[in-house]
C-alpha cells in the first residue's frame, strides 16, 4: 500500500514525557507506520498509510491532551518557537515574585518585614492560577491519560506550598506561611520556559536563514515584455530576467549573459562562480555584475533550495538512535518522581513529625525532577550540529546518518570526479616526426572537432587552430580516420595502432613510461604509402588529481581513518593515484556492479565494530552508496547518487568529508555532555531534596537553569571552524 508523510506542529510539549505520549497516541492509530515528535522543533512527522487522514492524527494529539497545528504553507520549514513565548507573564510574574523575596534580602541587614498575610493570598492565588494555569490544564490532561509530564509534577508541587498555607492561614498560624515558594517557583519556571525557547530559537535559524534565500518575486520574459510575477506563478521554461545584483528566483540554464553568482549560502564556497552561456544557476544564490537570462527549469518543491531545507529539516527533526535510551527513561520517569516524592514526604513526616516541612521536602523533589533537560538533550544538539554542517556545504540526510558518522573509520572513493577533477587533459604530447607540436594538434584537433568525447575536447582545448576534416569515420572502441589535404590520418588506442601495423618496437619505453604515471594513451599515424602507415605523435592524458586530495586525505588520517580507493581504471592509473595521494589501498578495474561488493568485502575485514563511508558522485556509484554504512555524494555529481546517499557535499571539496566526520563527531560529543547533565542534576539534586538539603525554591532555580544549559550547549557548535575554508 502506498504510504504518505505528515507534518505538524504539536503546542503545548514541556519535557520528554509530552514526547513520549504524543507519539504513543499517534503509534495507536491503524495505519501508522512511523512517528517521530521532536522536542525542540515542537515537530510530529508521521508516516503512514495513503488512507490514515491528517485530521484523524491531529485528533489524537489533541485527545491526548496537546495541540496540533496544521503547517499551512509548503514554505514554512521550521516553527519560530521565540515568538510562541511571550514576555509580559514573565514581567508580571517577576512583579509579584519580588515582594516575597524582598524579605529575605532585607533580613541580611537585620530588617524584618513581610506582607500582610491577605495580601500574600491574593498575589500568590493570581500567581497561582493565573500565570500558572497552564501547568494545571497540562498536568490534568496527563493524569487523565494516566500518564505524567513536567507540568504536572510543577502543579503537584505548587499546589502542595499553596495548600498548606493556606491551611496555615485558616488556623491562625500566619506567621508560618509558604506562598513565597510556589510563587517563586512558577516564576523561575516561566523565566527558564521563556529563556529556553529563545535559546531553541537559535537552534533552528540555519533552516530560517535558508527560507530566507527564497525570492518572493521574480521577472518573467512574454513576449516583448517583462512582467514581475510571484514565484507562486512561475512555470517551468519560463524566461527570467535578472538583474546585477539580485537572488536568483529559480533554478535554469543561462541563455544569455555572463556573470559571476555567490553561491556560498547553498555551498558553503566564498568564491563567487562564473556562470556565462549554458551555465546552471541555483535559486537563492546572488547575481553578480551581469545581466543574465535564464531558462526555468526547476520550482518551488523541486528546486535545489527546497530540496536542500527539505533535507536539512528532515535530519533536525527525526530522532538519533541514542535518543531511544531517552525515551524509554522519560516513559517510566515521572511516575518514578511521584513515588520518591510520596516516599519523602512519609519518612520525613513519621521520622520528624514535622509534616509541614516534610511537604516542602517532597515538593522540592517534584520541583527539580523536572526532565526537561532530559528532553532536550539530543534535538537540539542535532539541529545546531545539522545546521552548521549546512552552511559549510555539507547536508546531512538524517540523524541516525549523523550519529553513524562519528564511528567512521574507513573511507572508500571512486576516483574519477571524486579524487580526481573528472575532465582528462593532454598533460604530454611526444611528436616523433617532423612536425611541430601545433601542427600534430591542428591535425588531431581538425579529425575532433564537433566530438563529445572527454579525450577529443581535450585535445580541442590545447589546439591553437584547426579546420575541419573530411571522410571522418569512427571507429568503435579504437579510435577515429579522416582525410586532410588528402593524405589518411588515425587517432586511437595502441591496440589499433598495433591493428594497423604503425606499432614498433622502440616505442615501446615512452609507452611503458607513460603508463607507470597513469596515463591514458592516443597514438597520431599517416598513411605514408600504401602499405606503410607512420606514426607522428603520442598523447598522454590525465584525469588531474584535485589540488586539495592530498591535504584532504592527510586530515582524514589525522582522524585515525584509512582510505581506500575504488575505481574502474586499469591498475596502473589507480596505482599512481593511490601513491599520489598516500591511500592505504588501491582497489582497480572494478566493475560498476561490483563495487557494493567491495564494501561488504571492506566492512567484513574490518574491526566488528567499524563503519565504512563510500564518497562516490555517478550513477554507478549509486550501489555502493547505498550498501555503505554511510555513504557521502560528491553534490557535483548526479542526482541518482545524492538521493542514495546519506550525506551530500554541495561542492567537490574533498576536504568537506574530513569536516562531516568532524562535525559530527562534536554533535555526538555535545549529546553525550548533554545527557551527562540533564542525569547530573537529577541524579545529585533529587536525593539532596529528599534529604532536606533543598528548599523548593532553589530546586525550580535548579530545574530551570538545567534546561538552559543543556541548550546553550548544544549551541557552543556554532563556533565550529570548517577545515575546507
């Protein structure tokens, strides 16, 4: 059955627990297949059966007790969680927060003042429920799914301080009241919600920022004018106009006009990139000093720019599989709390017969348990560590690929377009008549001309000037014959020069020198009599090695990770190469088909517990690709091998593959730190609450600053320095 992919946003999540029974409603449905919910995006995606509806899923969650908010537009990519939380309840809570704190500052000079006992009931009752009537509904609604969260264990433990000064209060003990703690606690609670969304915010502006390249509006060519049409209207084969200066609208070939684009946004390149007839431009990117006009060839959903957000957005939003320990501990957490609680609250009360001061004790083990940081922890180290690895060029598909990465020991590359540029050139021409270097090329050339053959537009390219031949024949798999000036001339491989008896012997050391360097090699003959052909000229060709190989496979061996070279050439070529560039292994004359092959091969030699990552950027490198544990596409490759693999490199930086293992590395570090603190303050706060070591204010300061640190965290990442820049 085919099987389709929601989104929405889900309001209202406070912690892992939220997550947790959003998507057990969701996993309920018949027909679901997958569901993810993410905390810091405030993101569901679903994937499920054609006839599950939208509606149907967005009824669950909100059965469940949340919100779920339809994503409108095609364009909205990542939810603006600062704007969900507003400013004014923090000032007013702070406002009536500081007359019970106020007290214990003057006590420190010897002053002793307090509110009038009414007036604590009424500021602490609005406080209460008002500003914290949202814990209440949130708390209720996980009770009533005979679940927990984080605002329910805040309802339990405010409501507890509330209740019992209240009582305090109806007894006449007015001097032993405790409205102070609840309002403070709600108060640092809001200021750690509020200053965790902000922080969240952050997290998700590489998405907002690659949104922002979009064009609004673009100007089309009909006919005899041009006419600004939003990009909404734009249709493939339109003609567009751009001018010095502005973003590029949409995707197209240049059909008129020359100019330099900066395409570091989509990238991650600072040079700009010179774009002139039959050039490729990406919407998003900036024209520079010219005026282009440009063939539309891709909108909207299929251009590069939404399908590089599309990526980017589907790695923040799905789960690492370290985020599965996550949530089998946050399932059982809140109940867990709940009991310690129950427990503090008995011993301290039989053991002290003090049973005020044991509720305290229990509401601030309730205060502090609180696991928002435990929720927090893995998201948003993906999203800053996605995030970052986009604006240097490198997409990353998703975040088990992302996670994956990090143990990567073993890097396989196919070498034509990969190590090397992918365009042969003629790097020797030895002539062995009397010709001239011009003119062997001006014969070679003049046989050439119109030919797409990579060896042919080499040749073209080196040539001073040429005519055209005539009687052109090609021979299939040798090599090409012409007529010039009426004499015969062949251009082919030695297997037909040797065909054609123009081979001798004293050929045979330039042959064997040129072959040692990896040189693909084309012999020149002329028919000089009737049974005599000659030759006149050998060419060398080199598929060149890219500047930065070298240095690029130095950094990945600085990261402890061999590299191996797979390829189709002849041994020789790979040998070279492999020798150029120092590679632990040279694999040669490799079928297509074989190369999966190889990489389980590669994989079995391996340690048990390495991966191996294949950087490939053809089609025949889509099965390897695939059956890599990870496999990194080249992005100017073809699109068979950036939808097989896991991490795509937007430019031919070989160095972008050090940079992605790097990256990633340091986001599996940063969850790691992170999970470390959010257990840190569970693990060491919660027995200090229940041994009375912490009153419950000082827990929600506790609480509060666990989840922004956690954040704050995750967002040091931005300060990572690519290596290819």
């Amino acid at each position: 059955m085919k099987t389709i992919e929601y989104n929405f946003f889900v309001e209202e999540m406070s912690c892992a627990s939220c997550v947790s029974r959003v998507e057990k409603a969701l996993r309920k449905i018949d027909g679901v297949i997958d569901v993810s919910v993410n905390l810091a995006t405030e993101k569901a995606t679903v994937k499920a059966n054609a006839d599950v509806k939208l509606e149907t899923l967005m009824a669950a969650v909100d059965k469940a007790g949340y919100h779920a908010v339809k994503i409108s537009e095609p364009e909205i990519h990542a939810k603006d969680v600062s704007k969900q939380a507003s400013v004014w309840p923090i000032i007013i809570s702070v406002i009536f927060a500081l007359p019970f704190v106020l007290p214990m500052l003057l006590e420190l000079f010897g002053i002793h003042w307090m509110m009038p006992a009414w007036l604590q009931l009424v500021i602490a009752s609005i406080v209460q429920f008002g500003l914290g009537a949202k814990f209440y509904r949130s708390g209720f609604n996980a009770a009533k799914a005979l679940s927990g969260n984080m605002d329910l264990l805040v309802a339990i433990g405010t409501s507890a301080a509330y209740g019992l000064s209240l009582y305090q209060l109806i007894i006449g003990h007015a001097d032993h009241l405790y409205f102070e703690s609840s309002v403070v606690i709600i108060t640092l609670i809001l200021i750690g919600k509020w200053l965790e969304s902000r922080a969240k915010h952050q997290t998700t502006q590489a998405i907002e920022a690659l949104s922002a390249l979009r064009p609004e509006v673009a100007l089309v060519r009909q006919g005899e004018q041009e006419v600004s049409l939003p990009i909404s209207q734009v249709k493939v084969n339109d003609v567009v106009v751009i001018k010095p200066g502005e973003r590029i609208p949409v995707d197209g070939i240049v059909l008129e006009g020359a100019s330099s684009c900066d395409e570091s946004m989509l990238t991650g390149e600072s040079f700009p990139v010179t774009k002139t007839l039959n050039s490729t431009v990406t919407g998003g990117t900036i024209n520079g000093e010219g005026l282009l006009i440009v063939k539309t060839t891709a909108i909207q959903a299929d251009s590069m720019l939404s399908k590089i957000i599309a990526m980017v957005e589907s790695a923040q939003a799905k789960k690492a599989p370290i985020q599965r320990i996550v949530d089998r501990i946050s399932a059982i957490f809140v109940p867990v709390i709940l009991l310690i609680a129950l427990i503090t609250l008995l011993a301290w009360g039989f053991i002290s017969h003090d049973w005020q001061q044991a509720l305290l004790h229990a509401v601030a083990v309730l205060v502090i348990a609180c696991p928002c940081a435990l929720g927090l922890a893995t998201p948003t180290a993906i999203m800053v560590g996605t995030g970052v690895a986009a604006r240097h060029g490198i997409l990353i598909k998703d975040a088990e690929a992302l996670e994956t990465l990090h143990n990567i020991n073993t890097v396989a590359f196919d070498k034509t377009g990969t190590l090397t540029i992918g365009k042969p050139e003629l790097v020797e021409l030895d002539v062995l008549g009397m010709e001239t270097a011009d003119q062997i090329l001006s014969v070679a050339a003049s046989m050439q001309a119109g030919s797409e053959h990579p060896l042919a537009k080499a040749i073209l390219a080196k040539a001073k000037s040429y005519s055209y031949a005539q009687n052109i024949t090609s021979i299939a798999g040798s090599g090409v014959m012409a007529t010039i000036d009426s004499h015969e001339y062949y251009l082919g491989s030695l297997r037909w020069m040797k065909t054609l008896n123009a081979y001798f012997v004293d050929m045979q050391d330039k042959v064997n020198e040129l072959t040692q360097k990896g040189y693909t090699i084309s012999f020149l003959a002329k028919q000089q009599s009737e049974n005599s052909i000659v030759i006149l000229a050998i060419f060398g060709f080199s598929d060149v090695i890219k500047p930065e190989a070298k240095s690029a496979i130095d950094a990945l061996r600085q990261l402890k990770v061999n590299t191996v070279m797979l390829t189709g050439d002849n041994q020789q070529a790979a040998n070279y190469v492999g020798q150029q560039l120092n590679l632990d292994k040279v694999i040669a004359e490799v079928l297509p088909q074989d190369k999966a092959n190889y990489i389980y091969q590669l994989q079995k030699d391996s340690q048990s517990n390495s991966k191996v990552a294949m950087v490939g950027d053809g089609i025949n490198d889509a099965p390897a690709l695939a059956a890599a544990d990870i496999g990194i596409a080249m992005g100017t490759g073809t699109d068979v091998a950036m939808h097989t693999a896991s991490i795509t490199l937007m430019r031919g930086n070989l160095f972008l593959i050090a940079d992605a293992i790097d990256i990633s590395r340091r986001t599996y570090n940063k969850i790691k730190q992170n999970l470390f603190w959010a257990f840190f303050y569970n693990l060491i706060g919660i027995p200090l609450a229940a041994l009375g070591f912490l009153n419950p204010m000082i827990a929600g300061a506790a609480m509060a600053l666990s989840s922004v640190s956690v954040v704050t965290n995750a967002l040091l990442l931005k300060r990572w320095k690519a290596r290819s820049e």
